[in-house]
C-alpha cells in the first residue's frame, strides 16, 4: 500500500495500549507542502490519499504539492490518481459487475493467461438491496411473500453470486432482507479511520470508497469520503486502477441556527438540494460547516449527504466531531475503533469543535435553519421543492401542464363505491434510502400513524401504502416504541427491507386502480419518502411523484389527494364526525426525542449486525457452482457472458475519425440515466419483452430491467425505452422510438438496422445530459446500440465517466449553442474529425454536418475526455479493455 514516503511523512500513534503507523499531514506541512490545517476536511483526506500512495510513477510529489497547496487558489484542477480504501455495490449494478470480472476471466483464460489475475486488490461488499418488489403491501403477511417472490425470481441471479463469492477474494456479499447498502454501510461497514496490516505493521488512514450507486454519498454524513461511480470505474478500483480525477473545487455550506418545530431533516434537505442546485455544483465537493452542526445529529447529516446527487454534487461531507463518535457508539462499533477514530482524527487536524477556524473553499453559501419550512418536493425532479403550504395550487397548475385541464377529472373504479380523480395519490411510500436512517423521522412517521388510529382515521381504499426499513434495526425500534401496530393500521406494513419504491420496485397497482388510471389518462401522484422522482421511474401508472418525510406520506395515505390543502383543510373526519387537521396527529419534537432516545439502542445495533453475512435459511440454501470461471449457461434469460471482450486484440486499434454517422436520437433537457436504461417493468410489447418472450418467460415472471443487468441482451433491448423519453427526431411519439429512412420505429430496432449497414450513431442532447443515479447500463447500452459519439450541452459527472469508460466520445456544445440551432431530423450525416491520431482531453472537435438536400454545416465541440488517463481508457475502447491489457501484460 505505502509507495516511496520522499516526504518522510509515517509517523506513529499510540492508541489503547497499540501502536499504528500513519501519514502526517502537519509532517507534510513541516516538509514544506504548506499550511495544510487551512484546507476542507474533504482535501485532506485526498492530501493523506496522495501521501501514502506516492511512488514517484501514478502519484508524484507534484502531485502531493499541489492538493496541499489548494487553499493558495482554491480551485483544484490537476489530475490526481486517487485510490480508495474500498468499494461498496448494490445488487443491480453489482451483478453486471460480477458478470463482467466473469467475462474478463474468461478473456484472460482464452490467451493462456491466469483467471486469479481478474481478483479484487481493494476490500468489495455487495448487499442484496435492489431485488424485493412490492407485489404485496398492507398487510401482515407482505414481507413475507415479497420475500419467496424475490428468491423465486433472482434465482439465477444469486446463484451467480454465490459462485462470486466464493470465485473472488477481498468479496463479501450481504445476503437479502437486511437493508439498504447505504444504511448498512451508515450503520456497520463504514469505519471512518481504516486500518491495514502491512509488513508487521498496522496502518491507520481515512475510511475512502467508491460505490456503483449514486448515493454511496450517505455516509459522507459519517465523515466517509465516498461518492456514486459507474460499475465500470468501480470495477478497475478493485482490479487495482487508481480513479482518476482532477482535484476538485470545494464549495462550503454554512449552516446556522436550529430546526423550527414541526420542521424534519426531509424538510431541510431539500431546501439544500434547491439552493446548491440553483447554485450549480456538478463536479464539485460540497462541505458543511458552521455552528449548526452543533445541533445537527449524525442521521439528520446522512439525509444531507445522501442526496449529494440530487443537488449535482460529488460529495456532501460532514467532518469528524462529536457527533460521530456519538454515533460510532450508538450502533456499536468496536471500541478500540471508536477509540482510533478520535485520536486519529485530532493527530491529523481533522477533528471540528467550536474552537475550529473555518477552512478556505472554493466559495461558500449560507442558510439559516430556522428559515426551513416544511415542504415536498416534485412532481418531477428533487431539486423542485414546493412549500407545504402552495403544494395543493401547485398541483392544478401541474394538472394544466399535464393534461390540459383547468380541474381534476374524476373516473368510476370498478367493483367499487369510489371515483378516482387527477391528483389522487395511488401510492404512499415510506421507502428506505434517504430517510429510513433517519430515527427522528420514522418515529415521527409512527406517532403520527398512532395519534390517527386513536382518531379511528385510515388511509383512503385507492392508496397503495407500503414500509420499507433501511434497516431490520428499524424494524426492532419501531416495535419496541409500540408504533409497528399503528402503522400497520393504517397499511404501512414492513413490506421488504430493501430499496423498494424510489428505483421503480413499487409492484403493480391494483387492477381497478391502473384501469381507471388508464381509463380517464388521469394525472395519478404518489408521495415518498425517497430521493427519487424522475418520470417514469415510480409507475407506469403515475404521472406526478413527490418527495415528503415519512409523518408527511403517513398524512398524504390519510388525505388521499395531492389536491387537498393539507395545512388548512380537514385530512379527514374522526370516528364522531368531527374534522382533524394536519396539526392534530403531528408530534412534538420533544415526543420525538423521548421515544427515539427511550428505544433506539446500542444493543439493537450490536444484535442485528452480529452476523451480518449469514442470511436467512433461503439465501443459506441457494445452490451455487464453483471454480475458478463461471459456467455460463446459454439458456438463462438473467446471465449471459458480455460481448465487450470477445477477440479483444493485444493492442487497440489506433483511434480514428467518425465518418458517415446517423442519428439515433434528439433529446432535451434533464434526460436522466433512468430515461436512457430505466430500472423498472417493461410490457411484451417492447424489444425486451418480445426478447423473453422468445425464451418462454412469461410477462408475469420478467421482473425488472434493473434485474435483468446480467444479460445484455436485454439491457440493450431497454437502452433509451424509458417509456416517457421523447426522441425529437419522432415526434409525437412516447417511450423509446426512432427514425431508419424515415419510417418510425422502435430505437432498438432502428439501431440494429443502422448496424447492418455499418453507420455509426451518434446521440444528441440538451442541459444536464445523465443526470441521476450512477447507472453503467446507460453506457454499456449506449455502446452495444453502435453510438459512437454523444453531443450535448453538458453533462453530469458519472455518466461523462461511463462513457469514456465505454469507448464512447462526450462532446459538448460550445459558445451557447444548442440542439436547436442545428434543426436536425434525422436525415443528416456527421462527420466527426480532429481525432484520429490521438485525443487530447478538453479539445476541440469538429463536427461536419450533412444535410439530404448535400447542404452542409460546420460545428466546434468541446471533447469531454478530460484526463490522459481517460485519453488511454478512450484509446483501448473502455476502461475495462484497458485494464484487461494490462493484467494480462503484467
């Protein structure tokens, strides 16, 4: 681990009667790096990053010199490798993970190279958190059927894993049904100060990862530096590739003040997604300071942190103080850690009180807590908040957008004595994610579900409510407090512990619910508690979803619309006749507290996470094969070995020029990873669906694309099939179509038909192209389709990534230009030259456009491969190819 030390920075702590080496950063600071105590917390833990692997070859002292020296201009800029302590996965990012270190086994074994060469360096854990589908809510049998339909389901999928795990080292698996990998990591994984024996010695540094999900950044909130990364950059972490980055600007967030009453830490961060999105933070390290982290508790951070993504950023990093040994303590981390961990921290001038001066940043934003007000936020996006208090009027100017109507339309259900009407809210769900970590605002869900139960109030008949706990520790205090049974009352019985509603697991509304939706083309809404809202991702049959607190989805199940004013109108009536408000079911904070301090303990934490990777006796019965490579088997529809490495040559092909290339397709602004590779169902009727079919799946049993990640074929079936993607280059159309000479068709099929012909495709787009969760599928499908080159005004930062991970070419518009001004319908070719030869990042691209009538236009993009490391993972046509090389080489 430790590189050459020409600084001379290993030092040694004395912590509970053991020694442990480290990398000083006031020794660097003595060496001449300069004051490095001025630094964000966050720098320094890349500076300490840079001490310790510094070899004179991926890290140099320059490099080492110029982190320190960040707070002398405070923009960052140079290109560091950096290397994380480990790497953290979720199920449906983590089993194409697998499947391709599977798939490059096989490659390096086809040119009599050694299997055990493709093998984690770096510590991986995967937890089973994606798979559980809510087919079955409100009632107290739900768990335990989703759970049987999750393992009838996936079981080729943890069949796969279960050789994984025994295939690979540095790997464990976290079985299913018990959390959320965030929350997992939040409560046991994470370590905050990691520790390596080496050469005799026992290494202390900053607990560092990347993970293959988005909101990895939660544990930023634990001060975990950590950040979402596509599966491909996550799998050359752990075959030993440093991630390659350029130091980044850190934007400081002050935060004074303290919550008003009847304000939750939901409330609050999505006044910080508003204010950083407005701000515009792509790219960037967000870092909260100031004197409101004297209040702020460790679960209301990692609701801040987690939603790192929604609000653009890298990170959002909270440093070590207090409160993190509070909370070390509280969900039973080994003492001698906890022990570490502060020692640690004050030795290297991490540590935050009162006392501590504020870092420099890049530059920095203030918001006092008590301005917060409670709010929701959609119907599409999660930086679109809404004030409680405006969120019905909202609604009917959504209803105006969205159906060109002036007031809800209302529509029979069958076999009923109800209407659904525009506005109703088909789906309450507490999902876990953002929230469920969060013990103030589950057991403010609770009370509120129990002082409604005493009123004799109940969730409306055409809500499908459903729980979903983070954490089976969850489980355990929301019964211990007596609250378990009030929820279940009003249909918020534990349906899964797992990510269930926000990914687009939230199971099939009920028939007559969908008909009357489809019936009337009603504008349906759901309300959770999760951090994801884009269209299409929640249900097919939803059109309008909205972020809230858990007490807020409780009360919206209650009210049953969007359209109600649930500030000043009644929610409902009590068993007597009588109106109850809003106000009459909220808790106190103080009520809030005394439940959450008489029952959330140390002691639930220490049980439940005894043994963690063990499973229950169906995960402890899944049958796996063995061996060094994989058995593929041609008939499964869920595993089937990639085409990415099939005749990989020893050396790449020089880069060429892109000539004759067609478009695929036209999109606009804020086109997600979910709009390009969604994650939910799809129908027969689509590419992938008649592609199972073919293979004797029923529409019944084809689950989920997130699901499906292990079989390309259908993954690239899904790519741009979002079912609310709209390509303007067939208008009028919905859900994944595009042109081939002309005539309308599906993308997937206008694209293999482009291949035929040897066209290479290109995709153009508008602002904030890939923005949401770290989906490697958006790339990979992307690749598999033939697009060569993708075009837009600009980018979110992992799906940039991903594509020069795939071989792809970013390129951005420059000087203000839009897709607009290039009037394209699809039958223009392009021309893509100032490439060939060799790319150089941040170039200038020129792009050739050819138009049916032989008119021409000229047009300068911006190429978005922005390091050298990114020029040779270009050149090798993806980052995985890249390292395949040169494990083989080695």
């Amino acid at each position: 681990m430790a590189g050459q030390d020409t600084l001379k920075t290993r030092r040694t702590l004395e912590v509970n009667g053991k020694s442990y080496d480290y990398f000083s950063l006031s020794a660097a600071q003595q060496a001449g790096l300069g004051d490095v105590s001025k630094l964000p917390y966050s720098i320094k833990v890349l500076v300490e990053n840079l001490l310790r692997f510094e070899d004179g070859r991926t890290v140099s002292t320059d490099d080492v010199k110029a982190a320190a020296a960040w707070a002398s201009d405070a923009k960052g800029g140079h290109e560091i490798a950096y290397r994380p302590a480990r790497v953290l996965m979720q199920d449906f990012t983590g089993v194409p993970a697998v499947v391709d270190l599977a798939a490059m086994r096989d490659a390096i074994v086809s040119v009599k190279g050694d299997p055990k060469k493709i093998n984690p360096l770096s510590p991986v854990d995967l937890v089973i958190d994606h798979s559980v589908m809510i087919d079955y809510s409100g009632t107290g049998n739900a768990l335990e059927k989703n759970e049987a339909l999750e393992f009838e389901r996936n079981k080729e999928r943890y069949e796969f894993l279960r050789w994984g795990q025994q295939a690979f080292n540095n790997f464990r698996v976290v079985p299913p049904s018990t959390g959320i990998c965030h929350q997992v990591n939040l409560e046991h994984l994470a370590q905050v100060v990691w520790t390596k024996d080496e050469d005799g010695k026992t290494v202390a540094y900053p607990d560092t990862l990347v993970g293959t999900d988005s909101h990895t950044t939660m544990v930023n909130g634990l001060a975990v530096l950590g950040w979402g990364v596509g599966g491909i950059e996550a799998e050359a972490a752990m075959l030993g590739q440093p991630v390659s980055m350029l130091i980044p600007e850190v934007v400081g967030f002050k935060l004074t003040g303290e919550m008003n009453e009847g304000v939750t830490a939901t409330d609050l961060v999505l006044r910080i997604v508003q204010m950083l999105r407005e701000k515009g933070v792509v790219g960037k390290f967000v870092e909260f300071y100031g004197p409101a982290l004297d209040h702020l508790s460790l679960p209301n951070r990692a609701t801040i942190a987690n939603m790192a993504p929604e609000y653009g950023a890298t990170c959002g990093i909270f440093p070590i103080d207090a409160e993190t040994i509070k909370y070390l303590k509280l969900t039973a981390r080994d003492a001698n850690r906890v022990a570490l961990v502060e020692a640690y921290a004050k030795v290297q001038g991490m540590w935050r009180d009162g006392s501590t001066p504020d870092p420099v940043f890049t530059s920095t934003l203030e918001l006092d807590i008590t301005t917060v007000e409670p709010a929701i936020s959609g119907p599409k996006r999660p930086q679109d908040r809404i004030d409680l208090k405006n969120a019905a009027p909202d609604f009917v100017k959504t209803l105006k957008t969205m159906a060109d109507a002036d007031a809800p339309r209302e529509i029979p259900v069958a076999g009923t004595d109800y209407k659904l009407r525009d506005g109703d809210v088909v789906i309450a769900a507490i999902t876990s994610c953002t929230n469920t970590s969060n013990p103030d605002v589950l057991i403010a869900a609770g009370l509120v579900a129990q002082k409604a139960r005493a009123l004799g109030l109940q969730s409306k008949p055409w809500v499908k409510t459903s729980l979903a706990p983070g954490s089976q520790v969850v489980g355990d205090y929301l019964r211990d407090a007596g609250l378990q049974d009030s929820l279940d009352a009003m249909g918020f019985n534990i349906a899964g512990f797992g990510c269930t509603t926000c990914i687009g697991n939230s199971g099939p509304l009920a028939e007559p619910i969908a008909a009357a939706i489809a019936e009337g083309d009603l504008v349906a809404t759901a309300v959770l508690s999760g951090n994801r809202n884009f269209e299409g991702r929640i249900s097919p049959h939803v059109k309008a979803n909205y972020l809230a607190s858990p007490p807020l989805v409780v009360a919206y199940a209650i009210a049953g619309s969007m359209t109600r004013d649930i500030i000043n109108d009644p929610l409902a009536k009590d068993k007597d006749g009588n109106p109850v408000y809003l106000k009459d079911i909220w808790p106190t904070n103080a009520e809030i507290a005394a439940v959450v301090a008489k029952v959330v303990t140390a002691q639930l934490f220490a049980t439940r996470y005894a043994d963690v990777f063990k499973g229950t006796k169906a995960w402890q019965n899944v049958q796996s094969a063995t061996g060094e490579t994989f058995a593929w088997d041609a008939s499964s529809t869920y595993i089937q070995n990639p085409p990415f490495f099939t005749d990989l040559a020893p050396e790449p092909d020089d880069v060429t020029d892109i000539h004759g290339a067609k478009l695929l397709a036209v999109l606009g602004d804020s086109i997600t990873t979910d709009h390009i590779s969604p994650a939910g169902s799809f129908k027969p009727e689509t590419p992938a669906g008649q592609y199972l079919t073919q293979h004797q799946v029923r529409p019944q049993d084809f689950n989920s694309y997130g699901s499906r990640r292990g079989n390309h074929e259908v993954m690239m079936r899904g790519t741009f099939a979002n079912i609310r993607i709209k390509n303007e280059l067939a208008p009028g159309t919905e859900g994944g179509f595009s042109v081939y000479n002309g005539k309308q068709t599906s993308m997937y099929d206008a694209a293999m038909k482009h291949m035929d012909d040897g066209t290479p495709l290109v995709v153009v787009g508008g602002k904030l192209y890939g923005n949401g969760s770290s989906r490697d599928w958006a790339a990979k499908g992307t690749k598999l389709l033939g697009v060569k080159a993708v075009l837009v005004e600009s980018y979110e930062r992992i799906h940039r990534s991903n594509l020069v991970g795939m071989g792809i070419l970013p390129l951005e518009f420059k000087n203000g230009q839009t897709r607009a001004d290039l009037k394209l319908d699809g039958s223009e070719t392009f021309d893509i030259t100032g490439i060939s030869g060799g790319i150089k990042p941040g170039q200038d691209v020129a792009l050739k456009i050819t138009r049916a009538d032989g008119s021409t236009q000229d047009v300068t993009a911006k190429c978005r491969i922005d390091t050298l490391d990114e020029v040779e993972y270009h050149r090798h046509g993806g980052i995985l190819s890249y390292v395949l090389r040169n494990l083989n080489k080695s």
